[in-house]
C-alpha cells in the first residue's frame, strides 16, 4: 500500500532546462511574474 502521487508523473523530464527552456521561462517571467513555481512550467507551456 501506498498513497497516490500528488501529482501526474507521466512525460516528467528530469534534469536541466536547456537554452532554448530557460529562454521561454525568462521571457514568461517578464511577462507575467514568478507566480507559483510548481505551476510555472506548465503555464509557460514547457
């Protein structure tokens, strides 16, 4: 037994951003401020 995954797990990549990420992280920060880091990927569209 064990508890559920808080979250999806599916087509998590693990590692470091690669240039072209961190560009669209940047830009997506500019834009609309840091908000939630959890979320921060997904709505930046990463």
């Amino acid at each position: 037994m064990g508890r559920t995954p808080c979250c999806e797990k599916v087509g998590l990549k693990k590692g470091r951003w690669t240039a072209e990420e961190d560009k669209i992280l940047t830009d997506y920060i500019q834009e609309n401020g840091e908000g939630s880091w959890r979320n921060l990927p997904k709505n930046a569209g990463i």
